[in-house]
C-alpha cells in the first residue's frame, strides 16, 4: 500500500500507476481515490501516468483530529507531488478536490504543473454572503453538517440517491451499485474529517487563488449540478482564470465523472493533447 508522510506527520495514501506524463486527481467530499477508477483505468491506458490520492482524513489516509481546511489540504497535494518528484502533471479536480486543485496552484505555484481541469468544482466560493449575493444559503451547509452528525450512514445514502449523481430527476437511471460505492467510500473515512470539510468546501474564497493560475484549465460542468449550482461556480471560474477553457453539459449532474465517463474521459483527453 502506497503512503508517504506529511510535514505535519499525516500518513497519505495514493496509487500510482503506469508511466508517461502523469495526471493527479483530486477527489470530492466524502470519497476518497476509488472515486476516480473510470479514469484512471482509462487514462492508464492511453499511457498516461495516473496518481490519486485519499485526503486527510478521508480514505485510508491518516484520521487526524484537525487540519481539515484548504490550505491543509493543497498543502498536502503539493507534498504528495514533491515526494513523487512530478513535473509537467495534468492536475484535475472534482468538487471538493477542484477546490483543492485551484488552492494548491494559487498557493503553491505552477512549476510541477503543464495543464489543469475542473469538474463540478466549488470555486470560487459556495456560500452565499454580502460579496457572494447568488451563493447557497449558510443554512444548507447547517443541514448537512446537522444530518452528518445525527446519522451519517443514513447521509451517506440520500446524497448518492439523490442529487449527487441526478438520481432524483424523472427518467433518470438509477444505479443501486454507484450508491453503494459512495456510501462505501464515505464511510471509510472519519465523522471529523467530514464535518469539518463542510466549511472548507462551503465556505472558502478561492478568487484570489484563481487569479493567479496562468496555466491552461479546462472548466467542466453540468448544467443540472444541484450540488454545485454552474451559475455561482463554473461561469465565474471561467471569468477568473486567465487561459480557461469552459464546456458545459446540458443536463449532466454532479457527480458526471460517474454517470458520463465515456463523455468526460474523452473530452479530458482531447483537452490534454490539444
């Protein structure tokens, strides 16, 4: 099993496979790397090097009782990248992980780093407030940090049932085995890690952070994304980046990494090899 130790003493876990220019994925909120198997496998194949690891606290990375904030976390993307010595990596994000992406070019810096992508991601900040007048009420991260804490297994179920993956639209094609594997994955992970994650996800202000990101980015998502509604993400993201390249799904949810992987995984390649 593949670990490496944090400055701070947290054990990481992360697979790496194959070889060529390597590719990083960063993982959403509550899953770990096994939520990036349609990718890797694919890109793999293509001959790319692909690398995923499980956040802090997430995954079978170490459950620590704190850090569980973005500068933690992209400061920890920025060690697995050293102790792996990458350079020119593709770095993408889903959700939370797209967050994680944006932190760790912002503060961090570009020169590991030839491309980045996006996919549903929070930047450049969810909640909503004074200078964030179309943001998601404080009071939605409340519920889900009250429902975490009452019964998260039970969570852990409704997310996938419903909006994450659009299961909850009419027609949709429900899949009782992709429900099981987010449930799967979450609870793997520590009831801390989780909770605290919520405000990190929900409340941090990535803008300045997008700012400086100067390498080429493609921003993916779907216009049906109830988790991260696009008009308060993606198409101010896009605004922000300087080279950003914005492609948008018409009726893919949240979590079309999954549902859309065929779609996805080709545009992503096209996106890198352009």
């Amino acid at each position: 099993m593949n670990k490496f130790t944090t400055p701070d003493g947290v054990e990481i876990f992360y697979k790496d496979w194959g070889s060529g220019q390597p590719i990083v994925f960063s993982h959403g909120w509550p899953l770990s790397a096994d939520d990036w198997d349609a990718q890797m496998l694919f890109f793999q194949q293509k001959g790319f090097r692909v690398i995923a690891h499980d956040r802090r606290g997430h995954g079978r990375s170490s459950q620590t009782s704190g850090g569980h904030d973005m500068d933690h976390y992209a400061a920890d993307l920025a060690a697995l990248t050293k102790h792996l010595d990458l350079t020119d990596a593709i770095h993408v994000g889903h959700s939370t992980g797209g967050g994680e992406v944006v932190a760790y070019l912002g503060r961090h810096g570009e020169r590991r780093v030839a491309k980045a992508v996006l996919i549903g991601a929070v930047p450049p900040v969810m909640v909503k407030k004074e200078s964030n007048p179309g943001g998601t009420p404080l009071a939605v991260f409340d519920g889900f940090r009250t429902a975490l804490a009452a019964n998260r297994s039970q969570l852990f179920i409704d997310v996938p049932t419903g909006p994450f993956y659009g299961f909850n639209r009419p027609g949709a094609k429900v899949s009782q085995a992709t429900i099981q594997n987010w449930w799967r994955q979450g609870m793997m992970g520590a009831a801390n890690a989780h909770y605290d994650c919520i405000k990190a996800f929900s409340e941090t202000d990535f803008t300045e952070d997008l700012k400086k990101i100067t390498v080429p980015t493609l921003v993916m998502h779907g216009d049906d994304d109830q988790v991260v509604p696009i008009a308060d993400s993606a198409l101010l993201t896009a605004k922000l980046v300087k080279n950003a390249t914005l492609k948008v799904y018409q009726g893919f949810p949240h979590g079309m990494a999954t549902t859309h992987a065929d779609i996805i995984n080709k545009d992503i390649l096209e996106f890198i090899r352009s």
